[in-house]
C-alpha cells in the first residue's frame, strides 16, 4: 500500500528545534515529510489520538525519533512510539531510526538498535544518513510527488571560501565539514562547472610533481585559517557529483605579532584592530576615524596600519576597503546567499589579518539595496596571561552603494 509520507518525526516539544531543522532539510529535499508544524489546517478540529495511530503505524516509510529525557516523560510521544512499534513488530524490518539527544532510556527501544547521536552528529549528518536510507529502500510514496531537486537550496546549504593568492575567490557548497586539530575534511557538491574545474584544478595539481601546492586562505562558519590542500578525490552517484577535498592548517609562526602589539602614541593596538574592523564592516576610510588621533599620525600612515600594508601576504590579509559592496553587486539578487556569502568574507578577514581571534556574534542585515545593517563583537588574543582578552564591538550600516 502506497505511503502518504517518506518520514514521520516523532519529538517532544522541548527538542523541537532539532525535529525542524530536520524536517526543513526534508521538505526542500523533496521528501514528503510528517511534521506537525506543517499539517496545521490538516489537523485542525481532528481526533489526534486516531490520526496520529494511523500516521505512525501505517502511513510513513520511515519514523525518526529524537529521544531524551523529554520524550520518555510525554504523554503523546509515548503513543507515537508504541504505534511505530506495533508497525515495526509486524512487518519485521527497519522502521524506527532513532536519533539519541540523551542516554535517556526509551521503552522498547534495545540498546543494541543503531542510532545516531546528536551529541557527535549534526543535523546535517542525520539529514545525509536519512537520505541515503530512503535511496536505499523501495519508495511506495505516491509516484506524482516532487523528486529530490539537483541545486542546492541557498537558505538551508553552508558554504565554504576558498580564496587564492592571487586574490581569486570560490564559494563552494559543503555537504560535510569536520574540522579536527589540523587537518579539515570536506565534502563539496559544487553548483557550477566553474566551481568543478577550480577543484579539478586542485586535484591536478597535487598529481604534478612539478607544481608546487597552492595556498589558500580557507573559511568555514567561524573559522578561517591558512591551509594547503593533501587530497581531492571525486565521485559521482547518479546525477550528484561530490568532491572529498582534505586540507592541511599551516602552523608557521606568526611573526606579525610584534606589529600587533606596537603602539602609536596613545594609539593602541586595539585601537588599531578597531578601525580595521570597522573598514572591513562598515567601510569606514581614515578620515571617518576618531579625532583624537589626528595629529598623531598622518592620514597615510594610518591607513597603512589599518590596510596592513606593511605587512605581507604571507603573514596576514590587506585590509583596503569592505568587500561588501562587491558582494552585493554579485550576490544582490539571492539575499540570503549574499548574507552567507558576505558573513564568510567577512569572517576571513577579520580572522586573518588578526583583527580578532574569535567570532562572538556576526549578524548581516540588508535592509535595502544601498544599506546593510551589520551587529558585530570579536574577541582579540590577550596581551599577557593576566590581563582578559579584549573585546571588539562593531554596530552601524555599511553602504552597499558608491
């Protein structure tokens, strides 16, 4: 008998946020997914207690459930359970995935049934695992429901920044990321021939012994390091072509320290690291900085401490203007793309031309075509053990438009 839904989500209320996360990924996936949050007029004036038997007991593929302390405790998560198991004690087969949040144990549940765990594993990572499930088993959904779309859906997709020395710059999609001590595994689907033969390229050119490893300046989330490139490898299933790239973090010394820690009469450098993260957020020139500090420096040299002109590739980024309003001229069109796409720049920046050292907050806003908002903090590396980090804080608009 065909079946109304591809997954069923069965959670409590205080793990929503996991079971929507997940759902979201399923519905712009194309799978047919049971959540409540989407059958609001459906279930509106209902008997639950009879449709929710009947969800879970014969009218999903699959049912994931996401079990905690919270579930074992709720009233209705423990009807949803004790369908789903009538169903997978009579077809004797894999129904129940469950998805641990806790070590909570759940009735019926063995601890010898696999699981994820939430705990090692994103969203993302169930997300991929769910689909390679339901690949992998018999659809009995209805025939007329929308496949699974070749592009990649933009507000949901991560990505990745890759920027060459030569000041080239490529977003790639990321399907996984794991970030060890050292080394970052990735698995890229690239949405662009462009996209492919920049990581052809650099699988090329660790098979020529001639040529020697490109470095990159990489970024990811909140992370931004140097790095070269260990192996690129491809493969392809199906319509879906997906590169595993391995990167390797330089760990050279940073010989720019002293220059981050000079001061320039009563210009400190956090003052300093202040004005480039302004320039890098809010495009802020020399002119535009404090008054204080005219008199002390020429406007000339104070750019060159803001730009880090004085500095060379090899040890940090020149900072000379923001890069959003370029951005905007590429990405302008899919705002949430920009946004992602500008939050990554922007976090490379400020990582590598040691503005700051961490990220604690990094909101982009576009509240026009000519203005986005920007909310910033960052936190710089201590001067001494002793003393607290200092903290960066950044709020005002950045013009998007000459």
């Amino acid at each position: 008998m065909p079946k109304e839904y591809d997954v069923a989500l069965s959670f409590a209320g205080e793990d929503r946020r996991y079971a929507d996360a997940l759902a979201k990924r399923l519905k712009a996936g194309g799978y047919s997914v049971f959540y409540d949050e989407f059958e609001q007029v459906e279930l509106w004036g209902k008997n639950l207690y009879d449709h929710f038997s009947s969800i879970y007991k014969d009218k999903a593929r699959f049912c994931v459930m996401f079990l905690s302390r919270n579930y074992a405790r709720k009233v209705w998560t423990n009807h949803e359970r004790q369908n789903a198991q009538a169903r997978a004690l009579r077809e004797s087969k894999e129904y129940i995935l469950p998805v641990r949040i806790d070590d909570t144990e759940i009735p019926g549940i063995l601890g010898t049934i696999g699981y994820l765990d939430l705990r090692t594993t994103a969203i993302d990572g169930v997300y991929d695992a769910l689909v390679e499930k339901l690949s992998g088993s018999i659809s009995d959904t209805d025939p007329n429901a929308n496949p699974m779309p070749s592009s990649i859906q933009s507000d949901l997709v991560e990505f990745t920044l890759f920027l060459s020395e030569d000041g080239k710059t490529h977003f790639v999609p990321a399907k996984i990321a794991h970030w060890g001590s050292t080394e970052i595994q990735l698995e890229l689907i690239p949405e662009s021939s462009e996209q492919s033969t920049f990581l052809d390229s650099m699988r090329k050119g660790l098979n020529n012994p001639y040529l020697m490893v490109e470095r990159f300046a990489f970024a990811f989330k909140d992370g931004a390091v140097w790095v070269r490139t260990t192996d690129v490898a491809q493969t392809t299933s199906g319509s879906q072509t997906v590169w595993k790239v391995v990167l390797e973090e330089e760990n050279s010394e940073r010989s720019n320290d002293l220059f981050d820690n000079v001061a320039y009469g009563s210009i400190s450098p956090d003052d300093i690291a202040e004005m480039r993260a302004k320039r890098i957020l809010l495009d802020e020139k020399p002119s535009q900085n404090r008054s204080d500090f005219r008199g002390i420096v020429d406007d000339g040299f104070l750019e060159s401490l803001i730009s880090h002109e004085s500095r060379t590739r090899e040890h940090g980024l020149q900072v000379q203007q923001s890069p959003f309003p370029e951005l905007f001229r590429s990405f302008g069109k899919e705002p949430d793309k920009f946004r992602k796409i500008a939050r990554l720049v922007a976090v490379l920046f400020l990582k590598l031309s040691n503005t700051v050292e961490d990220i604690l907050k990094l909101e982009l806003d576009v509240l026009d075509s000519s203005r986005l908002q920007v909310e910033f903090k960052g936190r710089r590396r201590s001067a001494s053990d002793s003393a607290d980090p200092p903290i960066i804080e950044v709020n005002g608009i950045c013009p998007l438009r000459e």
